[in-house]
C-alpha cells in the first residue's frame, strides 16, 4: 500500500485536537490538500489586496485554484478585525492561513510579492478589493504562452458587509521622505 504523504514529501500526520470543531477546518485544509498530493502539482496562486492605491501582494503555493481559495479568503474577511488596512490584511492572511499547520509546515507555502509582478509559476491571481460600499473579491486565470500574464476573470463575488478604511499611511510613501 502506498504511504499518504503532503505536498512536500512528508509523511501525512492528522490533525489532533479535543473538540471536534477544532478539527474540521483543520481536516477540510487537509482534504484540499491530499487532493493535490494525489497526484496533481501544487496549483499556486497569487492573492492581491487593495485598497484605492494601497496594494500588496503575497505567494500561496498550495490550492490556488478558485474552489479553494474564493471560500478561504471570504472566511479570512469575515474573521478580519481590520478590513481595508492591505499592510495588515496581507500579514493576517499570511497568519491565517497557518494557523492549523504544524511547526514544520509553518515556515513553507505562503510568502511576500513585489507589486505587479508575476510569478512565473502562478495559475490564478486574485484580487481582494476595498471599496467605500463593498468589497469584492475577484479570481482571474492566468496564462502563460511566451510569459505569464493575467487572463479572464473566472468568479467575482461581492462581500457588501466588509467595508474600507480609509488608506492609512503606507510604507511606499515612505521611499518619497525628504529625510
């Protein structure tokens, strides 16, 4: 029989936890995630949040496809304590999303991106957008013929409760400092 392994080669461990409540995202992470150690690649991912012309970007190198990612990110925003501030919504989703990986999976699978650039590794690019009324959160395919590029988009879904902050101070104005 064959040994069930992650997306990283390692031998698969179950979540543990005493409460069953616990453990169904927890297992629900880790069906999502036996699907692509079955056989298939990682479908990896960028996710961009915005905010007027505040954005920043960050790497998910797992289940990137749309039936994984739409239903993660609108969890992730109706957890979030601070909607529209991208400087800490892109950290939180990063925390969030490891939140139930154990301590050698921690350090894998999620990173920071330069603005406006593609990996060239990517098969959707996601774009979580902080507006006055609403925010809407909207997945594109991407494709990759001579160099990769942001194609059609593929599922818009609009989250009316979630609201923007105002842009806050950012670290790009920064780099325009006189000092």
């Amino acid at each position: 029989m064959k040994r069930m392994t992650t997306h990283h080669n390692r031998p698969l461990r179950l979540p543990t936890g005493r409460d069953n409540s616990a453990t169904v995202p927890r297992l629900s992470l880790l069906v999502r995630r036996l699907a692509g150690a079955a056989g298939s690649p990682s479908t990896t991912c960028q996710i961009e949040f915005r905010n007027g012309t505040i954005r920043r970007t960050i790497y998910r190198h797992w289940d990137g496809y749309p039936a994984a990612v739409m239903p993660d990110l609108l969890a992730f925003l109706a957890w979030s304590k601070d909607p529209g501030h991208v400087e800490c919504e892109s950290a939180n989703f990063i925390h969030w999303s490891k939140r139930h990986m154990d301590e050698e999976d921690q350090q894998l699978g999620l990173g920071i991106c330069a603005n406006d650039e593609l990996h060239s590794d990517i098969e959707y690019y996601y774009v979580v957008d902080y507006r006055r009324a609403h925010t809407s959160v909207r997945a594109y395919a991407v494709t990759s013929e001579k160099r990769s590029r942001i194609g059609r988009c593929v599922q818009r879904v609009v989250v009316p409760e979630v609201t923007r902050r105002p842009p806050a101070f950012s670290s790009s104005l920064a780099a325009t400092a006189p000092f």
